[in-house]
C-alpha cells in the first residue's frame, strides 16, 4: 500500500504505507479526488482559503485516528509516524513567511544570559577545576581543567564574533556579516582539537616514565563535583534556546564538559586506589573525547560555511510559498537553498505569462522576493523571471 499528497502546479510530495490522497489547484478552481477513506480530511470547501489555498489543512490526520492506528502494531505506528511527520510538514508550509516567535524579544534576551553567564561561570569553574587538579595532581583531572580553560577562550570567541555579526556595514559587507559567527566556532573548534592532541601527548610521555602519584582528596572532589553541577544547570538552560546556533554549540559544550569531569574523577580515583598509569590512560581517553566531538563541530559548520543545501521540509515551504504568492504564477521552475553560515540564500525561478507586461512581472517578482526575505532563516532570495521551462538551466557553471 502507498500514500500519496501530491500539490500539482509545481509537486510536493510524500510517499509511505497507507491510504491514498490527491488534492489539485488548477485555474478553473479546486478539484479533489480521495482514494480511500482511511485518511481522516475533515470538511473541504469550495475555494481554498488564503492561507491554505491548496487545501492542505484538509489533508491532515487527526489525534483520534493518529492513535487508533498505533494500536495496529509495528506497521500501523509506522504509518502513523508518516501522518505526524505530514502534518508537521503541512504546518510548516502553511506558517506565515513573517511568522516570529510570540516571546522573541525574552528569547534573545535569554540567549544574551546565557552566553555572558557561561563566560562568568566557566571563569569560575576554571579556578575550581585548576585547583582541584592541582591539589590531586591527576592527569585526568588536569585535562578536563584544560578544556574549562579552552570554554573561557570559546565564550570569548563567540561574544566577539556575535558582536562583529550584530554591527553591519552595508557597503563594505552587503550581505551582512552574520557568518562570523560560523566562522568563530570553527576558530574555536579547532582550538579544541589542537588542545586535545597536546594533552593525548602529555600522558603518552607520563606513561613513558613509568612514574605518576596522584592523592584526590575530599577537597579536589569537591571542587569538581561543584563544577558539575553548575554545568549541568547551565545545559539545562542552553537547551531550551536550541534554535540558536550560539545556545546550541554552549549546551554541547557543557553537556561535554559534564562526561569529561565524571570521567575524570572516575579515572583519577582508580589511578589512585587501582594502578597509576591509569590516570594517564584517562587522560588519553579524555583527550581523544574531546577530539572527536570538536571535530565533528568542526565539520558541521565548514560545510554550512560552504554553501551545504537546505533541508528539504526548508525547501517545500520554500516551493509553497513562491507557488501560491500569486495566482498569475504558471509554474515555479527552480528553488534552491543553501546555506551561508546558519542562514540560507534562496533562488526561486518562477513562470510568468509571456504576454505580461514588464512592469507587472516586475512587481510579481519584488513582492516575493521580499516575502521570502521575511523568513528569519533567509539571509537573501533572488527571484528570476521566466516565460517557458524548457530552457537549459540559467547558470553556465555546475558544480
């Protein structure tokens, strides 16, 4: 079995087990064709909305018939996964493109907290950490001190870098600067990583000696255990701004630092009580931990720097909002997204009437341009004019 919501004019659509669903906008009105009735579509009207004019909303699954499918076992809770996904991607279509959070304003203010108060607490932390590695003279405690000092470096790199993203200068910058910010992680990223080579060096050569004392006492516990807990408050509070691309990489950070000071007092205690070249081992294992996950960041924010394509739920709204912008629109030829740093750049190639005067063509295609500039993800959107599709593609240069 297969389902299917096709949107024709230009297609959207989603395909997995199931019913069968067609919904058509055509010039002459709306016509709908329903190829089974396990598809819960509620009350269709004549003429679409102009918020729905396609009649999406039509197409979604309800709560009850949600949870009567997942009690078909394995294949009806698969099907009812795809119905969820559906209708988070009929919702995410129909959002307004000037759509903003209702309490915007307490989340950049949140945001600002929580990116000055890790600088202000990982400054504490530090002199608690380097203390209690001190103290203990443990290798594992000692890297994970390392990575604390390094967490003041990254908060410092990211106020810069969303200070000089915030001030714009549109002459000299015309598209912003906003990719500062991605470019600081990277900086801060690949600190990381050279920090963990050192320290993976370090307990390479203590292991050589063959000669390590270590005494963690209830002070350096202490010490650590309080460095924990503040960080696993301040993740906490990271995560509920995860939209953030600043909050984001913090929450990481401080979920990281939290396995690396637990591992830490784990290894520090059996080189203590168990065998010494056990702390360096930790010490190691610390280090490769911290290597592979700022690594992997690292990764993440080059290709977003390149240019790394949309998601494609991004690219169906997208698609939705350039196909219903006017109903003068024939066709949408071509949409792309990619990204430049967290934000995206979009070029939409829309199909005119070839008979329309420049002047209106002109004013159909502005007005979309600026509708799509109003998505806080779009960093920039071009839109081309077009009169056929069987053209070659636009721009000389593949890739």
């Amino acid at each position: 079995m297969s389902a299917t919501v096709t949107v024709t004019a230009t297609t959207t659509s989603l395909q997995a087990p199931g019913a069968t669903v067609l919904v058509r906008r055509e010039n002459a009105g709306v016509a709908e064709d329903t190829g089974s009735p396990s598809l819960e579509r509620g009350s269709i009207e004549a003429e679409g909305s102009a918020s729905d004019p396609l009649l999406l909303r039509a197409a979604k699954v309800g709560p009850e018939r949600l949870e009567d499918l997942r009690k078909r076992g394995h294949a009806g809770r698969r099907l009812a996964k795809f119905y969820e996904d559906q209708n988070g991607l009929i919702d995410e279509m129909l959002k307004p493109a000037d759509h903003r959070d209702a309490d915007e304003a307490t989340q950049l203010f949140r945001l600002k907290l929580a990116v000055n108060g890790s600088f202000a607490v990982n400054v504490l932390l530090f002199v608690l950490q380097l203390t209690g590695a001190l103290l203990s003279g443990s290798l594992s405690l000692l890297a994970t001190t390392a990575d604390s000092f390094m967490d003041i470096a990254s908060n410092g790199v990211l106020v810069f870098a969303n200070r000089i993203a915030s001030s714009g200068n549109n002459l000299k910058y015309p598209s912003g600067k906003t990719r500062y910010e991605t470019a600081g992680i990277i900086v801060f990223a690949t600190l990381m990583s050279t920090l963990s080579l050192q320290l993976i060096i370090e307990s390479i050569r203590s292991l050589a000696n063959s000669s390590h004392s270590i005494e963690l006492g209830a002070m350096s516990i202490s010490f650590v255990g309080a460095a924990i807990g503040l960080k696993f408050l301040l993740m906490l509070f990271c995560m509920t701004l995860s939209k953030y691309p600043s909050a984001r990489i913090l929450a990481q950070d401080h979920r990281n630092d939290l396995a690396l000071n637990l591992t830490g007092i784990l290894f520090g205690l059996l080189g203590q009580h168990v065998r010494w070249y056990i702390d360096p081992i930790g010490g190691i294992v610390i280090a490769l931990m911290i290597l592979r996950s700022w690594a992997g960041a690292a990764k993440e924010h080059i290709q977003l720097i390149v240019g790394k394509t949309a998601h494609h739920t991004f690219l169906n709204r997208i698609t939705y909002i350039s196909m219903t912008h006017d109903s003068r629109i024939r066709q949408v030829d071509t949409c792309r997204a990619y990204h430049s740093g967290n934000n995206f750049i979009v070029e939409v190639d829309i199909v005119l009437p070839p008979e329309m005067p420049l002047q209106e063509a002109h004013d159909i295609g502005e007005a979309l341009q600026m509708k799509l500039e109003t998505i806080e993800e779009v960093e920039r959107a071009y839109v081309h004019l077009d009169y056929e599709t069987s053209h070659k593609p636009e721009h000389r240069k593949t890739v």
